[in-house]
C-alpha cells in the first residue's frame, strides 16, 4: 500500500528542494533517483503517457490520498514544460476518483523538460490563469506533478494560483527526488527494495513523516 509523506523541514535544511519554504504544506508518496527506493522506471512510462503506469499511479494515489481530499479540495495539475495537451496526472487524478479536477494553469511559454538539465528559478517560469476554471472558488487546492526536484514549478505555480485564489495552496507530488544520493549509499537493507531502509538514518525515505491514509484525523488544510 502506497502511503502519503509530509515533506520535512529537516530535509530543506539539508538542501532538497531549493525552492520550497517552511511554509510550504507538500507531501510525496515515492521517491525518483533514490538508492532505496528508486521509480524512474515508471516515471519515465508515466512521462511518455504510457496506460499502464498511469494506472499504477493512479491506484497509488487512490491508496495514499485521505478520501476527503479527493471529495474536498480541487486538484490542479502542474502544466508540462513541453506544452502538451494530454496529461498523464489529470487522468492519474481521474483514476484516483478526484471530483474536482481543474486545468486551472497554462505554460506561458514552452520549455526544455528539467530532465534534459533546464532548471531555472521559480521567477523564470511564467504561468497563466484560465480564467474558464475560476469559478467556483474552490475550497482548498492541491497542486499535483509527478517529480519534486527543486520545488522550481510548484513554487511558481502556487504563485498564479494565489493572485487569483485567496485559498490554501498544498504540494502533491507522485516522486520526490533524493538529492543528497550519497547519504542513502551506505547500509541500505535489502538494496533497491520498495520498502524504507531500516538501518541507515541517512536515508530520505525512512526520516519522512508518514500520513497513514486512514487517518481520521488528517483534516483538509485550513487557510
């Protein structure tokens, strides 16, 4: 079972995720380039739209995610870098049983994707907002993207989302990157293993705060 992660403050001040704040609500659910628990495999499937990794990601999103948020706050995807209209999130989140899921966001511009190295800041990325998606005024948002690396396009996303909702902004993502690779490299039992190593403290994965989906008391976040 898939299980939702918070990310931690202690992991900003080690130096992941440059573009994200203390203040910023964000969680993950796997980990991308990470020596315990590494899913490019299926991020690169999910990337190319592929339909049997959207449908594992779909399905890991409906067991990670409280039941509420899906009933309760409005999924926004994070547009492609590239421009393209089809978005394997949008039908991950449509898998997940999202009710209210909007394309409240365009790419002003098309880029080169992160993968190929173009990382720029968060002020270097321009975002629009589709005034068709406006209303009503959701509840909450969770912003969704498949990889957290820098925080770059969550931090401008949540930018254009926040001048025209007065509404909390949340980070969902399906992958986060394990920048610091090196802390992970040493007593990782059993190596590559979908599971937390238990013995080294280095390791990303295992010093996550863990949301259990069925937790009762995991409210929606208030503004």
């Amino acid at each position: 079972m898939a299980f939702l992660r918070k990310i931690p403050v202690s992991a900003l001040l080690a130096g992941d995720h440059t573009y994200l704040t203390p203040s910023d609500e964000c969680y993950s659910i796997l980990t991308y380039d990470c020596a315990c628990n590494d899913h490019r495999p299926l991020i690169f499937a999910f990337k190319d739209s592929n339909a049997d990794a959207i449908a594992r990601v779909g399905s890991e999103l409906q067991d990670a995610v409280p039941d509420h948020w899906c009933t309760e706050l409005t999924a926004v995807p994070i547009p492609r870098a590239t421009g393209a209209i089809n978005h394997p999130v949008t039908e991950a989140l449509r898998v997940a049983k999202f009710s209210d899921i909007r394309q409240a966001l365009r790419a002003r511009d098309r880029e080169r994707p992160a993968h190929c190295g173009y990382r720029p800041p968060p002020y270097g990325r321009f975002y629009t907002f589709n005034e068709s998606s406006a209303l009503p005024v959701p509840q909450s948002v969770v912003l969704v993207d498949d990889v957290l690396t820098t925080g770059s396009h969550f931090a401008a996303a949540k930018r254009t989302l926040r001048s025209r909702w007065d509404v909390q902004v949340i980070g969902l993502f399906i992958c986060r990157v394990c920048s610091v690779r090196q802390r992970c490299s040493l007593d990782i039992d059993p190596p590559y293993a979908n599971v937390p190593s238990t013995t080294n403290p280095r390791c990303h994965y295992s010093g996550s705060a863990l949301v259990v989906p069925a937790l009762a008391m995991l409210k929606t976040p208030q503004r």
